[in-house]
C-alpha cells in the first residue's frame, strides 16, 4: 500500500484517498481491459460467429413466440402466450452472455497455456488490478452482445405482435444479465487462476453451470407466475455473491503461485491423512497433555474463535422467530384444532404409534437433528456459509408460527415452553455451534488467513468443524433426543393436566 501513496497522492483531484485510490486502481485495471478487448474484436473466429449467433437467435425466438402466441390463442389459452413473451426475452439477453464464461475460463490459465502470461505479470500493475481488468475484459463483450441480441428481439417481437416491455421489467432484464455475467465471470476467473490448464478449468466450470441453470429456472418460474417483484430480491442476491467472489478472487490470488504451478495434483490419501492429523490435533513436542487440557485447547479454543459467527447466526434465528410470529397473521391454523379437549391424549397417541416413546425415538431424533445440521455443514460450503443460516433459521421460524396460535387459541402459554424449552436448551447451543462452523467453514474460501493457501485454511477450518462435531455438538444432540422423548411429554402433561 506505501507505494500506492504517491500516485494517488499526485492525482491532485482534491477527492477522499479511498476514492482516489479506487479510481487509481479502476484506471490501470482499464489498461487490461483494453488490451484484452481489442485482442478479441481483432480475431474473427470469435467475433462473427458471436455476433451471428446473437443475431440469429432472437429471430428464432421471435419467431416461436409468435407461433406458440397463434397456437394457444386457439384453446384461449393467451395468457400463457403473454408469459413466454418476457420469459423468451430473459433467455434471449442470458444466450450471449453465457459466453463470458468461456472467455472468462482462459483468462489466466489460457494465457499461461500460450505463453503469453509472463509479460502480463511482470508488469507493475497489482494483483487486485489485474484481477480487476481480466474481469471486466472477459464481461464486456457478451454484455454487448447480450444487449444487441435483446435489442434485436425487441424490434422483431414489437414488429410481429407490438408488444412492449414496461420500463420495469426491462431494467429487471438487463440488471439480471449484467449481474449473471459478472457472478459467472467472478467465480470463472477464480477457477482460472486457481488451475493449471485449460481442461482443468473447464472441467471446473460445471461448478458455475450447474448452480447457474437452477437459478434460470427458478427465473423462468417467476416470469410465468408474472411476480416480477421477486425479481429485485434475486438481483439483490446475486450482487452480495458477487462481491464475495470477487473478494475471494483478490484475496487468493497470487501472481507467483500462478507461474509456479505446473500440475494439479489431487492426492486423497495425503489430504484424508492431514485431515486426520489435524483432526485429533496431537503435538509431538511439548509436555504430554491430558484429556481436560486437550479437551480445552482444542474445543474449547474452536469454540472462542467462532463468536462472531454464532453471534451472526443468534441473530438470524432470533429475526426467524419473529418471522414465524408475523406469518401467524397472515396464514391462520383454525383454532378448533387447538382448543379439542382431548388433543393431549391425541398427542401421547401419535408418539407412540411414531416409535416416540423409548430407545427407538431417541435414535431417531438424534439422527434427525444431525442429519439437518450435516445438511446445513454441507449446503455452507457451496454457498460461503449463507445456505447454513438459512436453514437453521427455518425451525426457529416454525416455532415463532406454532407459539402465536397457540395464544390465538387462548392456550396457555406455558405449554409452548414446556413443549420446547426441555430439549430445546440443548439443541439451540448444539445447532449454534454445528451452524457457526459451518459458516466459518465457508466463509475460509472467501477470506484465508494471511500467510496461508485456500487450501490449508480451509482444511484446518474442516478439522476444526470435525472436531467440534464428535467433541460437542453430538453428545449435546444425543441428551437433547433423551430429553425430547422422556422429558419433554413429561412436563407438558403436567402443565396440561397436572398429569
């Protein structure tokens, strides 16, 4: 950063030093950003079959619409030609714009297959400009094509059927595509400077492809169902992934490690070794420890090192609960179901006939609970620990849900309590933990500790977890289930009845 100084310094725009400082480094990234771009437009191979394509394809589009528009206005069935019209306008702005991920993909490794990355880095631009201007490189060109093909549908579709989108939707359409290309972009470049050749990152590349045609999907729902609100909320969504991405990808990147890698090497044996090694976290030098010190320095300090991350994850369910008490307003459970005089001894009946009542229900509920935090440890690493948050956060809502009837029913409301507070003392730290090093275990990817690869943080980040998870989590999970099966209709007999 000392060397930055005097060149931001010298800018004499009398702006803020962040700001100048971003400007600096938005300006030299620029310098690859043109280098690249005009390299693309100057090979034809690439530009006319884009171009071509992305011409062609919104007349095919068009053309579609138009018959499928003829063919359902035969049953009255227009609506459902008025969906697809948008729908096909989405698709249409989403086709070119697939293609950033192939340029993306080669950005560095490409170079580097080529022969032509050394010059690039040797010169004096930083990492985070460099990673900059091969981002914007790679998203410029199927963005342009993106708002040519949309351009070309619109005349086409306005020509046929006169059709015209609301200003809304088209600013949906084109900030959805912007920011699809910039996600896709981000998480290729990533893979790109992470690989060693070519058919490694694209093999890679499905990573990015799968997560992306479910996110297509759930946009084509939408644009049939016509809730374009929904809309803004999966923009707002995909901006946060990519400003992780893009932090990520600053963060990992390292200009040294990408001339030195020849190879990737996957060796399981040695990673499964180290994950055990680290796992059981036994020192060869020093004094021998006992069980209470190990249990302390190994646990206990995990435990210390996520306080952030169970404060984060606190906060979300104590917002869940509120949710789920606000949906009670909205969605109503008649309340003659919970004012039956008899609903007790229904209650008692339907634990027995589930296996609920002894050694079976309590190995049942453990693997229950464990199955949905293993779900959520696992969801986190695919999605920086956001996935693990909202999953837990749902079981909080349902109970905020369930407890506000209850006092709509005119209950007491004690029975809420004693139907939760038994075994759910011990499941909130047990979910809170399990939760918190999921979250850690994602957020590692995004931002390793200084002086360690991605790799190393995030094994020792999975050993932590794994620990954490047989030394605590499990054994409060398993007195939780005790609890849940003998305790739990104990008390709320005895609230219910005096039984």
């Amino acid at each position: 950063m000392a060397t930055l100084a005097p060149s931001v310094q010298q800018t004499g725009t009398g702006l803020p030093r962040w700001l100048a400082l971003a400007h600096w480094n938005v300006s030299r990234a620029l310098i690859v950003t043109r280098r690249e771009v005009l390299d693309m437009f100057r090979d034809w191979r690439i530009v006319a079959p884009t171009i071509v394509l992305t011409v062609i394809f919104p007349y095919i589009a068009n053309w579609g619409a138009g018959r499928m528009l003829s063919f359902v206005e035969r049953f009255g069935a227009s609506l459902i030609g008025d969906r697809l019209i948008p729908f096909l306008l989405m698709v249409v702005g989403f086709f070119p714009i697939s293609f950033s991920l192939i340029i993306a993909l080669e950005t560095f490794v490409g170079e580097k297959e080529r022969r032509s990355l050394e010059p690039l880095l040797a010169t004096p631009l930083t990492n985070t400009q460099l990673y900059i201007g091969k981002t914007l490189s790679s998203t410029i060109p199927p963005l342009m094509g993106s708002l040519l093909g949309v351009t070309v549908y619109l005349v086409g579709v306005y020509r046929n059927l006169e059709w015209v989108p609301s200003a809304t939707l088209l600013l949906q359409i084109i900030l959805l595509n912007l920011i699809q290309a910039l996600v896709m972009v981000a998480a290729a470049v990533v893979v790109s400077s992470q690989t060693t050749s070519v058919r490694a990152a694209n093999l890679l590349a499905s990573f990015i492809i799968i997560p992306m045609a479910f996110l297509i999907q759930a946009e084509a729902l939408i644009m049939f169902w016509a809730n374009y609100t929904v809309l803004w909320l999966i923009i707002v969504g995909l901006v946060v992934v990519m400003i992780l991405l893009v932090r990520m990808g600053i963060r990992i990147f390292n200009r040294e490690e990408l001339i030195g890698g020849e190879i990737d090497e996957l060796n399981l044996l040695g990673a499964l070794r180290q994950w055990l090694a680290l796992t059981l976290a036994r020192h060869g030098e020093g004094p021998r420890r006992s069980a209470w010190q190990w249990y302390r320095q190994e646990v206990l300090a995990v435990v210390g090192r996520m306080w952030s991350a169970m404060g984060v994850l606190s906060l979300a369910m104590v917002v869940a609960y509120f949710i789920g008490l606000r949906y009670a307003d909205v969605y109503r459970i008649p309340t003659e179901l919970f004012r039956t005089e008899d609903w007790f001894a229904r209650f008692q009946l339907t634990m027995e006939q589930a296996g609920l009542t002894n050694l079976r229900g309590v190995l049942w509920v453990l693997s229950q609970n464990t199955r949905v935090l293993a779900v959520a440890s696992l969801l986190a690493v695919f999605s920086f620990g956001v996935l693990a948050i909202m999953l837990l956060m749902v079981p909080l809502g349902l109970v905020g849900y369930l407890n506000a009837h209850i006092l709509i029913a005119g209950m007491d409301p004690m029975l809420a309590w004693a139907a939760l507070f038994p075994h759910g003392m011990i499941e909130i730290p047990a979910a809170l933990l399990a939760g918190a090093a999921a979250v850690r275990l994602g957020a590692t990817v995004i931002s390793p500790p200084p002086g360690k690869t991605v790799g190393e943080a995030w094994m020792e980040a999975l050993a932590d977890a794994t620990r954490l998870w047989f030394a605590a989590v499990l054994p409060l999970l398993l007195v939780a289930a005790v609890a849940e099966i003998y305790v739990t209709p104990w008390l709320v007999g005895l609230v219910a009845g005096g039984r």
